[in-house]
C-alpha cells in the first residue's frame, strides 16, 4: 500500500456542478480530496475519538441541532429538492439519532468511522468514494433521460441529482451510493467529497474534509 | 386584434386553443405582469419563504421540548430533484400550516400549564382545599418526574386532624435497563484466564466487589462519602439520610414521649409529694427512655457511638438494686456496678466496631 507521507495535509480541490443546477442553487458546491487508506476495521485511537464524540453528545444537542446554522441549510436544501428532513434525515441528524438510540457511536470501520467523526464535528455531509473507480473531477448534475445507475434495475428518473465523475453516476445525492464505486474490501485509496449548500461557508467544507482525512490517518 | 394578424399563424395568440395550453402572450411591446413571469425568480422566492418557515418551526421544535404528541412533519416531493413552482409552493403552503398548527398547539398548551402553576400555587398556600391534588412536571411543561401532591401528615392522624401538606416528590426513579459495557471490563474469556493465573488477585484486576473483610472500613466509606456530599461539609455531621430510622417509620414516638415526660416532669414541680416526686421520677424515666432508645438505635447503627451511656445504663441499675435491694455492703454493691459497667462497655465497644468497619467510637456520625 502507498504509504502517506508524513508532511501531508488534505487539499481539498473543489468539484464542479452543473449550470443547470448552480443555476437553480446557488450556494450547491462538492469539495473532495483523496487519500490512500484501507477500509479495515478502526485502530483504538479512532475508536477513542468515537467514544469521546458520544460522551459529548446527547438529548440536548439532538433537541437543538435543527436550530443550527449548518444543520438548518441542511434541512432547508432538503425541503428544496423534495426530500422530508424528517423522513430522509439529514446526515448529521441521521448519526445524531443513531447515538441517542444505540446509546454511543457504533464503530462500523475506518472510512465510515472517519466520516462520522466529521460529520458530527462539523456537521457537513460526506460522502466516500473508491478512488480507483473514480474517473477524473467530482462533480454535482441532473440525472439524463434513461440513464442508467449501477445497481439499479430501472434507469433514474429524469432530473434526479446526483453525484458524478466525469463518466457515469457515482451516487444519489444524499441517497444510495452506485455498486461498485463505493469503498469496499480492497479499496486502497478513497475520494472524499464534501457536499456544500447555500449556508455552509466554504471553510465548513475544508475543515470537514481535513477532520475526515486525519481521522483516517490515526 | 387586426385582421392581418390572426392570419399569421406562428403567433402564439393565434394558435388553436387544443394545440396548446400555454396562455398567449400579450403583443410585444405590451409587458404585463400576467406574462413577465420569471419561474426562476420564483422558485428562489419560494425556497427563501421555505428557508424562515424551516428555522421558525426548528425553533418551535426546540422551544416545545418537553413535549410530547406534536406533529412538525410536513410530506416532501421526492427528489432529490429540481421542484416546480407548484411543488415548491405546496411544501410553502404545507409549512405555514404546520408553524401554524404548531404554534396554536403550544398556545393551548401554555395555558393549560399556566393554570397549572397557579393551581400549584394555591395547592401550597391552601392545602386543605386541595385534598389529593397531584400535579406533575409534565402538566407545567418541565422535564423530569416531579410532582406536587397534597397528602395528610402522619397519614390517617393527620387527615382526622385536617394537617394538610404540599408534598415534593424527590424526582424520577434510577435508570434501569442494560448499560453500556465498561470499557475496562475484561470479557469472559480474560476473566478466565486471569482467574486460573490469579485466583487470588482476581477481584481487584477486574475492579469485581471485594469481599467484606477486604472492604474500606465505615469510617473510611463515611469520610469519603461525607466529602462528597455538600450537606455534611456544610454542617460537618453525616448526611441525615445516614441517620438510622426508627423501626416505627417516621412517626415521632421518641419526640412524643420525650414531650410528655417533659410535661410531667414540669406538673410534678408543682405538685406536693410524694405524687409530685413519683410525677418528677416517671417523666425523668419517659424522657430518659427516649433518648435510651435513640442511642441503642444510633450504636447498633454504627452512626454514633454511645458506649458510655449504654454502659452506665446497665451499670447503674445493677448498683441501684443491688443497694436497695440487697443488704450487702455499698463497696461490694459499686464493685459490682463497675463491673457491669466494664463488662457492658465491651460488648458495647465489640458491637460498634464489627458494624462500624474497625472504628473504637465516634462522636459524629
């Protein structure tokens, strides 16, 4: 495996997203950074991290989170392209419910346990990719008439937004990530991408990212 | 409209109604407000209401905590997706009324707890007008299990005497159920094999309980305790609840018969003899049998010594009735009242040190 060096720092590079929808959301941004690291199971320290994160979360975070600036835009950029907040939740609230019903932060592996942390540090969504089945920038779109999403049986509605390399869909936006091109056993480096609305200040977008990526690095 | 017109046929006002349901355009140069209708500008409008209508009902949500019962849900589109200007409208709409609905809810809500807290209120200045009256932290919108109850004192006494009280209860009960497993707690398997290596270190690795008579002393429980605990550093005595309880409850027997042996004793002053001395001598014997039984509970308790009293309480009479009695000599009568004496104020000192851990006495529990 490719060994990180020890001087490196996460440069996030900013995606593109489509005229169409920039045109329509205005603040709609995709942030990713690479990184070479394996999906195995989480090292002590990181599992340290996720325990401390649980001692510092509880009811009345999860009482006051939607109240947020970064949780709100969330929830607003919900409302604005048709998902309930309350039924498709958010990505900070969805961990949040997590740890109020499970009682702490489950660890689950190294690239999930990296995302959670950020997640709830900064409260921007993440997503991960694998690097290797990624084909040049990351970016955001409207899904094309009859196309097609690995794993899916019928073709994507028309209009849907998802996120996508320059070749094909790599997920739905805030839903289901394409077969294949997720991270899995194997994977040896992984795409990052931090998906910004109107509300979420660049800056929210880097630290998510640099926070992910050094949480990977412990 | 000219005639000229209408012949051309790729202006929009003159197609066929069927062929389209786009409404016409009014002629160029004519700009009204039924077709300068910019969708975009529109929808921007739109998802700037829905933005203030998000935050006003996550503010209800937060301010309605704790609770329960209220509906914030408010269906979505399906997406994601670009939404219409009627799709984004309908979620519009939906928000106003849900904020609405929401708002309505905690104003009835607010009232009913403000009527509440009145009654709780007028439940302490009068509880005798309010018998049985029960209200809990929920009906004033409060989290936790507190609750306001008036109940009689002294139970069945005080309801035929009328002593009517507000009485707080002292929140809600521990949490029950499975706790999340110690981080330091070795799993079965270790336990095993510490046991075999260790067996006799194997309750302080794992931190399992020790057994008693590997256990802190009392006193050092009580001194640790007592550090902890606000109330015994502010009055430098042990915690009240440390005190041991009569095996009465809480009814006042001890108070009660050291009242009436005070009064008799003050009825006997005025009386002449010899009723007045048999007066003084019983209400010296209530009042002295009250604190006797005050201090047999506090020893055995291991709260405060009392070996000194318990003792002399043995002694003395061992030497009164040998002296009144009997007819042998006052110094065989003392002799025998000393030993009494010692011989009770060893078992007394053996009783408090095997229920106080180790300690000899203690003059403070």
């Amino acid at each position: 495996m490719e060994r990180v060096p020890e001087d490196w720092e996460a440069a996030p590079e900013p995606g593109w997203v489509a005229p169409a929808l920039a045109e329509e959301f205005s603040g709609l941004s995709i942030a990713t950074t690479s990184l070479a690291t394996t999906p195995g199971r989480s090292p002590e320290a990181l599992r340290e991290r996720l325990r401390e994160l649980s001692d510092r979360i509880a009811g009345p975070q999860a009482i006051q989170l939607r109240q947020k600036p970064i949780p709100w835009a969330y929830r607003v950029f919900f409302r604005h392209i048709g998902l309930d907040p309350d039924t498709t939740w958010t990505p900070i609230e969805q961990l949040i419910f997590e740890r109020i019903h499970d009682g702490r932060f489950t660890s689950r592996n190294r690239v999930d346990d990296a995302l959670t942390i950020a997640t709830v540090e900064v409260g921007v969504a993440l997503r991960a990719f694998d690097a290797d089945r990624v084909s040049g920038a990351v970016g955001l779109r409207l899904s094309e008439p009859g196309e097609k999403f690995e794993g899916r049986t019928s073709p994507l509605p028309e209009g849907t937004i998802v996120i996508a390399d320059e070749e094909r869909a790599l997920g739905i936006l805030f839903g289901s990530t394409a077969e294949g091109r997720g991270v899995r056993r194997g994977t040896r480096c992984v795409v990052l991408g931090a998906i910004g609305v109107r509300g979420v200040p660049d800056i929210a977008l880097e630290e998510a990212l640099w926070v992910a990526s050094s949480a990977l690095r412990a | 409209m000219p005639e000229e017109l209408l012949e051309l046929t790729q202006l929009p006002e003159v197609i066929a109604p069927e062929e389209s349901l786009v409404p016409p355009a009014p002629p160029e140069g004519l700009d009204t407000a039924l077709y300068e209708y910019d969708e975009l500008a529109s929808r921007a409008n739109l998802r700037r209401q829905i933005a203030g209508l998000e935050l006003q009902l996550a503010r209800l949500f937060g301010s309605a905590f704790p609770r329960t019962g209220i509906d914030y849900g408010v269906a979505g589109m399906g997406g994601p997706r670009l939404l219409s200007v009627d799709e984004l409208e309908t979620i519009r709409d939906g928000l106003v009324q849900r904020v609405n609905d929401v708002r309505l809810t905690l104003n009835d809500a607010s009232y009913v707890e403000q009527k509440n807290r009145e009654l709780i209120e007028s439940m302490t200045a009068d509880p005798v007008s309010h018998k049985w009256v029960r209200v809990n932290n929920a009906d004033i919108g409060e989290p936790g299990c507190k609750h306001w109850h008036v109940t009689p004192r002294l139970g069945p006494v005080g309801m035929l005497m009328g002593w009517w009280r507000v009485k707080v209860s002292s929140g809600c009960p521990l949490a029950e159920g499975l706790r999340p497993p110690d981080r330091y707690m070795p799993t079965k398997r270790q336990r095993r094999k510490r046991r075999r290596r260790q067996p006799a270190a194997q309750s302080r690795s794992t931190g399992a309980p020790r057994p008693a008579g590997d256990s802190l002393s009392g006193q050092a429980v009580r001194r640790q305790r007592k550090r902890s605990d606000p109330i015994a550093l502010a009055t430098g005595r042990g915690h009240p609840a440390d005190r041991p309880r009569a095996p009465w409850g809480d009814f006042p027997l001890s108070e009660i018969v050291i009242f009436i042996g005070i009064v008799v004793l003050i009825v006997g002053f005025f009386i002449p003899p010899p009723q007045g001395f048999v007066m003084i001598a019983v209400g010296l014997g209530l009042g002295s049998l009250a604190g006797l039984e005050l201090s047999i509970r506090e020893h055995f308790a291991a709260y405060r010594s009392h070996t000194l009293l318990l003792s002399a309480a043995v002694g003395v009479p061992v030497f009164g009735g040998l002296f009144l009695g009997t007819s042998l000599s006052p110094a065989i009568c003392v002799i025998a009242g000393l030993l009494a004496f010692g011989g009770a104020a060893w078992l007394f000192t053996s009783a408090f040190r095997r229920r106080s851990g180790g300690a000899l006495y203690r003059l403070r529990g």
